[in-house]
C-alpha cells in the first residue's frame, strides 16, 4: 500500500519481495526438473519458506507459473525494447539476444522455451508466452512492413533459440543475423 507521499510501505515491500522471492524459486526448479517439477511444495523448499506462504501469494499452480513465464517475458520485453530503441542495428541486436541462449542467457531461454511450450496445454499460460512472439514481431516491423517477412522473423527467432538450446556449443550472432536478414529483408540490406 502506498503511504500519501508516494512511497510505499514496508508491508508492500516486503511482500513484493516475498512475490519475487517466489517467482524466483518457480525458475530455478523449471531449469532444474522442468515445468512439471513445479509444485506448491517444491517452491516453498526451494524458497525455504512455508507451503502457505506460497498459496497466500500464489492460490493456483497456474497462477504460480503465469508469475514465472511473465517475469521472464518481461525481461525479454525489456532487452528488445531497449533494441529497438537504442540499437542502430535492431537486428544484430536481436540475434545477440538470441546467441545468449548458448551461454549467459541459456538458464532463462531454457525456462522460457519449457513454460511457452507447457502454454499449449494450459492456456492460462498462453498471453505470457505469446510476448516473445510478439516483441520479436516489434522488432521486425521496424525493419519491414511485409507480413510475411514478419511472420518468418518470428518463426525462426523460434525455431533459431530452440536448436541453440539442443545444441552443446556456441552460437554465432554474425550468422544469426545473417539468417535472419535474409528471411527478413530477402537477403540483402
């Protein structure tokens, strides 16, 4: 709650911390056992805190997941944005994000591909994953008004962020963005 001179009580605070505390243990389970390790449960060990706590702040397992996907789709909305509207090439920009999912990004590209996936079967799910799809289509309508060319932008960031995380090895962002620019600006630029 917010106190009349705009900041915010200690309450608020501390459960706000609680919340992200939460979410933060969600995370570190779906990279550890996957979607399906997530329980009440199993947040509120890894979080070393009560099963309650985590129903208080979180009543159902989708709640508990939709929390998690979209604190890991607003980091990607915050990267992209920031592509957008700072970087001279959006595009390289883009595929740097994406090469990250081989190295520093891989444990958040790995949570985010497992919860988009799950969203198929649950549909509470389904909003939070649907924002990569469209932050990459942002991004790509900056560089093209062509639908189609948008469309295939988004489907290979896709298809590109799943084969690096099956992939044991690094990802070059030159040949990312090569790819990327051919399917999106039909090769040349």
């Amino acid at each position: 709650m917010a106190v009349e001179d705009g900041t915010v009580d200690g309450r608020t605070l501390r459960g706000q911390r609680r919340r992200a505390q939460i979410i933060e243990a969600t995370l570190a389970i779906v990279r550890r056992d996957g979607a399906t390790g997530v329980s009440h449960r199993a947040v509120a060990k890894e979080a070393g805190i009560t099963t309650s706590l985590t129903v208080y702040y979180f009543a159902t397992l989708d709640d508990l997941l939709v929390a998690a996907l979209t604190s890991v789709a607003d980091a990607y909305t915050d990267r992209i944005r920031r592509i957008i509207d700072t970087d001279d090439d959006p595009l390289g920009g883009l595929s740097r994000l994406i090469a990250e999912s081989a190295g520093p990004g891989r444990e958040r590209a790995l949570a985010e591909r497992e919860l988009s996936t799950l969203a198929a079967r649950r549909p509470a799910l389904r909003p939070a994953a649907r924002r990569w799809r469209d932050n990459v289509a942002e991004l790509a309508r900056t560089l093209t008004a062509d639908p189609d060319a948008i469309e295939a932008c988004v489907a290979l960031s896709d298809g590109l962020c799943t084969a690096i995380l099956l992939d044991d090895h690094g990802a070059d962002p030159g040949h990312i963005r090569a790819v990327l620019a051919k399917a999106l600006l039909g090769g040349g630029e």
